[in-house]
C-alpha cells in the first residue's frame, strides 16, 4: 500500500504539491479530468448520504416541498424526527451491542484458536487441506441454506425454558435470542475469521516458534508467549471486521428475535419496520433511524479505515 | 385434549435432549476457553425452570394495531378490560410492520415452538386451517356468554373449525366500499350514488379524468393485496353473488373471472395514480383527504383515516357509496380473537374471550377502529353516523359474502398464491390471460 | 526477545494448568499415539485448538446444511416437527413447477451476473482513478469504500428515499434533464435494475480495494516498458496492466456474487416485508417468505438447497483454483 511513485505521476504531482491557483491552468488536461473523474465518483459516493442527512433535518412539509438535496431552511428545520428516531431505535442501540460486542469477541478468540491450531503445529498437510477447506467454504454459505434447521434447533434447544432463573431476575425473557443470537453468530463468523488469522499466522516468522518448540514447549504455551502477543494487528482488523458484520445483519435477527415489538429487538431489526410501521412513508424519520443505526458502524470505520480495509480485501 | 397432552410431553422430551446438546457445546467452548468452563453446568441449572417460568397466569394477548385509529381503539380496548377484570395480570403486545404480516410471522414461530400466547389477533373462517392443531376450542365461553343468540349468523358459523368454537369476534370491517372527495366529484360533475353497475364507475373515472386535473381512482399497490381486494368486490359488483361464491367456493366461471379482470385491466391500466406501484395505502388515502383524487376503493378502515383528519367530514367532504354493483351487500370482515391450545393462562384466557364479545368490549374498541360490533344487540347512539349507517346495511343485507383478501373466503395458502399471481402477471402491464388462468388455477378444488 | 525466557522455562516443566493433560497426551496411550502416527506428530495436541470451533462450524453450518436437505426431502409443512419416514423429491418437482420460483430463480440469476459485472468495471476503475498517484489519495478511498461499512437496512433506507417517485433525488435529477419521472421501485421491469444499481454503489468500494491491491503488486517496469513502446494509457492498462489483474478479479467477483446472492436484507428492507417488489423476488427473498410467512418448511428448504447449488457452484471451482496455486 506504499504510495510508491510512478511513470508520469510523479512528476505531475510534484507540480501540484507547489501549485498555487494560478498555476493550475498549467496542469495539462489529462489531470483536470482526472480529479474531475474523482470528483464525480465522490458525488456519487456521497449524494445518498448527502441526501439522507439533509432530510432528517426537515419537517414532512420541508421534505415534499424542497429538492431532496437541499439543506433545510428555517421554517423547515427540525430536530424532532431525530428525537422520535432515538426514541423508536435507542433500545436497539443497546440491544445490537448486548450480542454484537460479545459474539465478535468471541468468534475472533475461537478464529484465532482455529487458525494457530490448524498452521502452525505439524500435522499432515493432506488432512489439514480438507479441514481448512471446509472452513474457507463456511465463510459462503448463504444463510438461508441453514435456516430452517438453525429456528428448528432454537426451538428445540429452548433457552427461554433453561435460563429461567435469568427470567426470574425480572429480566425479559424474549433477550433469550440475543443469547441465540450470540451463538449463531459465532458459529457462522468463524470461518471468516479463522481464514484472516490463518493468512496471518502463515506470514508469520517461523523461526521463534521453531525454537520454542525444539525447547519442548507445549502448543498451548506457544500460543500464550508468542503467537497471541503477535497476534495484535489481525485481532484488531478481525474484531472491526466482524463487528460491522453482526451490527450490520439482518437475516438472523428476523428469524430468532422476529419482531421490533420484541423487548430486545436489535437496532436493525426496528430500522427495517421503522417506515412502514407506524410512520406510513416518513422518510425524514427514516433517514434520522438509517444514521443512529449507522453510527456505531460508521464511527468504528472513520477511526480504523485501514483495518477495515484489509479485512474486505482478503 | 389428548392432543394436548402429546404436544406438551414432546416438547419437554425435546427440551431434555436439547440440554444434553447445549450442555456438550458449552463443555467444549469452555474447555478452549480456559478457565470459562463453568458455563457448562449453568445450562445444566437452567433446565430445571423448565416449566414456562413466570409467564403461567400472566394473560398474554398479542395484535397488529400499532399504529393511527388502530392504537387508539386497541388503548380503549384495554383500558375497558382493565375496568371489567382488574385483577387479571396482563401484557397486551402490539406487534407492528407490514399489515398482519409480522403478527402472523411471530404468531406462527411460538406455535412452533410450543410457546404460544395466551391469545392473538386474527380472521376466522378458512383462514383457522393455518392453525390446524394448535387452536384450542372456547365453546364453554359461546355457552355461557349465550353468543349464539346475540352474534349475527355468519360469526356465529365462520368461528367454527373441525365442530368446535377457536375464538371470539371483536369487529366487523365491510369491503365493498368505495369512498369519493366529495368536491373532486361535484367539480366532475359525477353523481356517484347514480353509480349501480362495474361499467358506469368506469364511465364516472373517465369523466373524472377529462374533467378535471384529479386523479379518478387512487390506488395504492406497493403490496399485492388491495389489488386483490378490489377484484373481489369488482367480481362482486359486475358478475354478481353466486358468480362470486362460486369462485370462493372452488368452483369458479372462468368466464366471470376474466370480464372481471378485463375490467380491472381497464381501471388500472387508465385511471389510477402513475406512482400506483411504489406507494402504499396510507398514502394512496391521503391522495382523496388532499383532494387529489376522486375515488378510492378499500374496506372501510380507510374511514378512520377521514376521520383523524382535520377538516374532513362525512357528507361534507368525504362520501361513501357501496361498490358500484354490490348494492344490497356487505362483504364481511371479522377481527377476532383465537384461542391457542397448550394456553399459558386457560382461566384468564378465557375470561378474556367473554370479555371479547362483550357489548363493553365491542363498543369501546369499534367506535375507535372504524368497525362495527358483531353483536346484534348493541346500542348504536355512541358510534358516528357513518357507522350508524355502515350498522343499518349490515343488518339490513341481503347478503353478506365473505371476503377474499382476509380470511374468510379462502385458506391463506390460496390467498397467497392469489397474490403470486397479482404480483407477476397483474401489476403492469395487465396480463389478463394469465392472471385469468392463475386465479382459476388457485381456487379451483 | 521473549521467546528465550520462554523457552528457559519450559524445560523446568513449570505448566500451571493444562500441563498435566498434555503430558498425559505425550507419554502416549495407545490410541494418541496411533491417532499422531495416523495424521503427524501435532494433531492430537494441536485439537484443543482446532476442534472446538471446527465442530462449532460444522455442527452448525455443514450439520444444518444435512440437515436442511433432509427437511427438503420431507412434506413438512405448519405446525410441528417433520415427518422424516417418508422421503422423496416432490418438493423439488412442486418448484419447477411453481413459475414464482424460476422468476426468482432467473430474476437471481440477472443480479448475479448484472451487479458482479457492473461493480468489478465500476471498481477497477476507481482503483485505476486512485492509482494514479493522486492527492488525498486516503479520503477519497475512504470514501469509496465507506457504504461498504453500512448495513444493507441502512442502505435500503437511502436508496428507498432516492429512488423516491415523486421527491427522490434521481427522479430530480432525471426530470430537470427533460425526461419523464421513472418508478424506480414500482415497475416490475425496472426494479431489478434499481437494486443492482444500489448495491453497486455499496460494493464498488470493495472491488476497488482489492483491485488497488492487485495493481500495486504489479511491479514498476511493466508500466516502464509500456512507456518506452510508446503505448496510450488507455492501451496501457487494456494491454499490459488489466490481464494481470486475473486474481484480484477472480476473488473479487466470487465475494461479490456470494453478496448478490445474500441480497434479501436489502430487499426486506426496501419494503419493511417479506414480499419484495413486483418483479426482484429473488431465491433469498423466495426462501425466507415460504418458510417465516407461510410456513412451507419443506419447501423452503428445497429452495435453500437451489441457493446453495448455485453458491456452490461458484465457490466450488474458486476453492479448487485456490488449492490448486497452494493457497489453502
């Protein structure tokens, strides 16, 4: 990812570095369309959201009778669709962190276990190749080949019935699924991440481990003193990963909490019924809904852009 | 009752090996985990509260209506049972999104899952074969609240399934309604009670369009399901009772369907909104409350819409005339209550079921809703005059078929496939020929 | 640096926890020992680590993939559990002859091919645009890829408003250039296209990210000796550049068509309901209405097996290549 310089680049850039406005009529006409390129795809990139944002400032009257990309003027600003998205979605925020904190710690911890178990320790590459395929595999399976099974299993395993004295405790027992939800979504991340840290622990240098191991230490110690101390940067690109993930999903939410009604419905989960409830078509509310749901997303990727990138692209 | 039982013993038999099955899961992550091995033997402790937990005598009761008149009427509701059984624990749940769709969604897993409610929302009629199995029968509550007598006969008939009553009525909606703005209408110079005929509404949407900047018919079509609904009533209107019965009945007059739907073809290929498709009824109402249309057809929720509006009165703003054909009918709709067998809450349940069909109950949640109690014995004078009105036809039909799109004509498989077909072959372009076929196809036995 | 003490301590067999179920492992029973000798010196020690989220994943994933082909191959349908004495393929016959699911089977098919092609051009060129050695290099990446970060209910929300007949932006946009409004969602023909174009705003992003990988690993003479031919940019990169872009566009498009596949949360929240718009049912959004709307299980499930047909049918191939360079 080094910005290595290259062919004409180079010197074209180095032009601008120095330029002031005036002499940017000397830039040939390649580059002005060039930044005219980047600049159309940042509009592009952006108007959606430009767009959404201006219109959860509006009132209903703002929002049909000015252009959808116009900010609000002053009659027709309004904080209120902000106020009654909080209300609707707030429960949602804390409900999304109550699994997607715990289940992407989890799936990060176990994909790391998986990963170190299956790279670096010696045992036949024929037999750890068909293991480690059915991890890659894992990672794109279409949910819904799994769902049926995944409620008949919730149905049977019935957390609602064996937590009990969780209920007791005055807590809902409808936050039984965020319990689900925290399993399934381990399960279902785990390839993923098993695939990060294994691309990771491949790259790894050999040699420390080779030496502990000629020492006589056990797998396990290996793990502790060496591996997992390394292990940092994949665990921080592995955690924003998943996170944004389990935030971001809707499938099995729907088929294990099922309703926005529900006392632990996750922040998506309302967001998708939020315009078509209660509110008929206000896209002001929903627009306001769309940016708090976002919000922890959105912030996890402005502050570790590159992390999230490197976990997309591998 | 056997039934019962064997349903109760499997789902506990299910649960023991289902213990079995966490308690390994939890063995080995704990064993990976290190020193979180204890959480293997907290599932082990869970499994003793086996038996419900706390929900046993709370009264559980989930519905759809979140949201306008419906919230309202379910508050009155409510509150008037608090006033009628104030020691009864309760937990009424409004279960929003998509008309019934979530409702039924989230009915539907917990009867799966042997964790049912201590009752729910829904239609009766054919509608009940979904829930083969697992709707228990509240014929004590019929007996000793002497419903029989003081139902009207189609309640008292379409909340039977398999010999036994599955729950009690609450409302009655009509479906072959068709509402006007009334100055859209005068600026056409259209009369719309001269309108008797499928054809002379289709003579009164062109007038409307040469006329005037309105649109003639607004229609809101994001889902399947008005569609639906404004074939049963234009089936009702232009082909007639029987035709009509027939097709409900399984034997349908392919003739009969395909004028009805060359009709819709001409309506929804000429007359209604060009954003049709991409908005929803909500909106589409809104068109005839802002004076952008003429017509709309829909059950007469769309009344309590009228209503909440400001400045905008029966009579003087808003009318209503029968759909043009089915003058003499009302195309019944029943929201009722159903009773779920392995009930959490039997005694309260059914304490709730006569409060149901109680003329308190009836009074305080209709007035709100827009509906019209299923008693015959109700005093009318605290309802608006439109459902005066809506009251007089009801008693006073000659016939009351049932509808199409709601429960009580067709099982909700047949329903759904009605709605397959609207969805690919009739909503733009109008594929007579195939949706012809697909709804003969549907219905037929 | 650490691995010295580390190692010094070991010898004094100074393992607090764990240490005496491993010894007991080397010492070697018999059948350890035969299980080591079986599959190399380490499996049996190196399982505490693997075998745990291994059986995780394939009680969970590959278990409930059985396990649904079972369900498929029963009539089960409503309330209860299935009837699994009576198997056979009615379900698969009921599909091909149920016009709702090859509509939504080909309608699967556009989005697959459509989306994963308009997005890979789309991407490559932006990667393209990025690499030519420009200012704010970093923003305007972070921009590109930022929908990626969104969910699909998100984004769903936006495109809803921008598709919006009457107020959403593109209808704006189109109608102040002279055209006529457009119902983006509302028309059948159209709105498959709509969703591609959406979903194409999302992942563009992503295919860029993996091509600017691609294109940096591409050494430096290469663009140097196309230079010195005296070739166009534009022959440049159609030339030389793009054909060594093989990989990047082949992992590329295998995630892309996986996401096109998994569409439904997009399409559930486009309209806040189990029934997409007339005309984009897709086998996702088929899928899910059989099973949580109407309650056809079995059904439902046989579908779930075309969906995972067709993904394997992609990934299958992709994970071959992929052990066949060596990289598994």
């Amino acid at each position: 990812m080094s910005n290595d310089a290259r062919t004409d680049g180079g010197t074209a850039s180095a032009t601008d570095t120095g330029a002031s406005a005036g002499a940017l009529a000397g830039i040939d006409g390649y580059r002005v369309l060039l930044y005219l390129g980047l600049l159309g795809m940042l509009t592009f990139f952006l108007i959606p959201i430009e767009s959404g944002l201006v219109t959860s400032f509006k009132t209903s009257s703002g929002v049909s009778g000015s252009l959808p990309f116009a900010p609000p003027t002053g009659s027709t600003f309004t904080l209120e669709k902000w106020q009654s998205a909080f209300d609707a979605l707030g429960r949602g925020l804390i409900n999304s962190a109550l699994y997607a904190i715990p289940a992407t710690v989890i799936s990060a911890l176990l994909g790391s276990f998986a990963a170190y178990g299956i790279t670096q320790s010696d045992w036949k590459q024929k037999y750890k190749a068909p293991v480690l395929a059915l991890f890659v595999a894992g990672i794109f399976i279409p949910y819904q080949a799994v769902l049926v099974p995944l409620s008949q299993f919730w149905s049977m395993v019935s957390l609602q019935d064996w937590l009990g004295f969780v209920w007791a405790l005055g807590i809902n027992d409808d936050y039984a699924g965020v319990v689900e939800l925290i399993v399934t979504h381990v399960a279902y991340g785990l390839p993923i991440c098993t695939v990060l840290f294994r691309s990771y622990y491949k790259n790894m240098s050999e040699e420390m481990i080779e030496a502990a191991r000629l020492d006589g230490a056990s797998i396990r110690r290996i793990y502790r003193r060496i591996v997992l101390p390394l292990s940092g940067p994949m665990f921080a690109v592995v955690l924003i990963y998943q996170f944004t993930q389990i935030w971001n999903d809707l499938l099995f939410t729907l088929v294990l909490v099922q309703t926005e009604s529900s006392a632990a419905a996750p922040i998506v989960l309302i967001l998708a019924g939020l315009g078509t409830s209660l509110e008929g078509q206000d896209f002001a509310l929903r627009m306001a809904g769309a940016f708090i749901a976002a919000l922890p997303t959105l912030a996890v990727y402005i502050a570790f852009g590159e992390e999230f990138a490197e976990g997309v692209a591998t | 009752m056997t039934d019962q039982d064997s349903r109760l013993s499997r789902r506990h038999f299910v649960g023991a090996t289902g213990a079995a099955t966490l308690t390994g899961l939890a063995g080995c992550s704990g064993g990976s985990d290190g020193g979180d091995g204890g959480d293997g033997s907290d599932g082990g402790d869970g499994s003793d509260g086996g038996d419900g937990g706390d929900g046993g005598n709370t009264l559980e009761v989930l519905h759809a209506w979140t949201g306008g008149d419906g919230a309202r009427a379910a508050e009155a509701l409510v509150a008037a049972f608090e006033e009628e059984y104030p020691d009864i624990e309760h937990e009424f749940n409004p279960i929003g999104g998509g008309g019934n769709q979530n409702l039924d969604a989230v009915v539907a897993n917990r009867l799966q899952n042997g964790d049912p409610p201590s009752s729910f929302a829904n239609w009766p009629g054919p509608n009940l074969q979904r829930y083969e199995g697992v709707l228990g029968e509240v014929g004590g509550v019929w007996e000793s609240e002497g419903f029989e007598d003081v139902m009207v006969q189609e309640a008292v008939d379409l909340h039977q399934y398999n010999g036994a009553y599955r729950g009690v009525p609450l409302g009655s909606h009509r479906l072959n309604c068709l509402f006007y703005n009334t100055s859209v209408v005068e600026e056409a110079g259209v009369d719309p009670d001269s309108l008797t005929s499928v054809s002379a509404l289709i003579d009164a949407l062109e007038t409307v369009q040469s006329e005037t900047d309105a649109i003639p018919m607004t229609h809101g079509a994001s889902g399947t399901w008005t569609t639906t609904q404004l074939f049963a009533s234009t089936m009702l209107g232009q082909e007639g009772y029987d035709a009509y019965m027939s097709f409900i009945d399984g034997s349908p007059d392919e003739a009969a369907v395909r004028a009805t739907f060359e009709s819709l073809a001409e309506i929804l290929g000429n007359y209604i909104n060009e954003d049709a498709s991409s908005i929803g009824l909500t909106e589409s109402n809104q068109n005839i409350i802002e004076g952008n249309a003429a017509f709309i057809h829909q059950g007469n929720w769309a009344a309590g819409a009228y209503r909440n509006a400001e400045d905008f009165d029966y009579d003087e703003d808003w009318g209503f005339k029968t759909y043009p054909g089915s003058e003499g009918m009302y195309m019944l709709h029943f929201d009722s209550f159903l009773y779920p067998s392995d009930n959490p809450s039997p005694d309260a349940t059914e304490q709730f079921m006569a409060f149901v069909g109680s003329e308190a109950a009836q009074v305080a949640f209709n007035q709100y809703k827009g509906s019209i109690p299923t008693r015959t014995d109700v005093d009318m004078s605290q309802f608006g005059p439109y459902l005066q009105e809506t009251q007089e036809d009801f008693a006073n039909a000659d016939q009351r078929p049932p509808n199409l799109q709601h429960g009580l004509g067709v099982p909700s498989g047949t329903m759904t496939t009605l709605n397959d077909v609207i969805s690919s072959e009739f909503s733009g372009p109008y594929n007579v020929d195939a949706a012809t076929e697909g709804f003969v196809d549907a219905v037929s036995n | 640096m650490t691995q010295n003490t580390d190692t010094g301590d070991d010898s004094g067999d100074a393992l607090p926890d764990g240490g005496v179920a491993e010894d007991g492992q080397r010492s070697g029973f018999s059948p350890i020992s035969a299980l080591n000798e079986r599959f190399g010196s380490d499996f049996v020690e190196s399982s505490q680590f693997w075998l745990p989220p291994f059986l995780l994943v394939g009680l969970f994933v590959y278990g409930a993939i059985i396990w649904n082909l079972l369900i498929s191959l029963t009539d089960f349908t409503g309330f209860g559990t299935p009837d699994y004495g009576d198997l056979d393929l009615e379900m698969y016959g009921r599909a091909l002859a149920d016009s709702g699911f090859i509509d939504a089977a080909i309608n699967t098919f556009i989005l697959l091919v459509g989306f994963t092609l308009v997005t890979l051009a789309l991407g490559l060129g932006l990667a393209i645009l990025i690499d030519r050695n420009i200012r704010f290099e970093n923003t305007f990446r972070t921009i590109y890829l930022l929908p990626m970060s969104l969910s699909f209910v998100v984004t769903a929300q936006f495109w809803a408003w921008m598709f919006n007949f009457n107020n959403g932006v593109i209808n704006i946009v189109i109608t102040s250039l002279g055209f006529g409004r457009v119902d983006w969602i509302g028309n059948p023909d159209i709105v498959l296209w709509a969703v591609m174009f959406a979903l194409m705003w999302q992942f563009a992003g992503y295919a860029m990210v993996v091509f600017l990988a691609g294109l940096r690993a591409i050494p430096n003479e290469h663009y140097e000796a196309a230079k010195v031919d005296g070739a166009s940019t534009v022959r440049m990169y159609w030339r030389v550049i793009i054909p060594q872009l093989k990989g990047s566009t082949i992992s590329a498009s295998v995630v892309l068509m996986v996401f096109a596949l998994k569409a439904f949360d997009f399409l559930y929240s486009l309209v806040g309901g189990y029934r997409p718009p007339n005309g984009a049912d897709i086998l996702a959004t088929k899928m899910v209405r059989e099973a949580y709307a109407n309650l056809n299980w079995a059904y439902a499930s046989a579908v779930a097996i075309t969906l995972f047909l067709m993904t394997l049918g992609i990934v299958g191939p992709y994970l071959y290549y992929q052990y066949n360079r060596g990289n598994l």
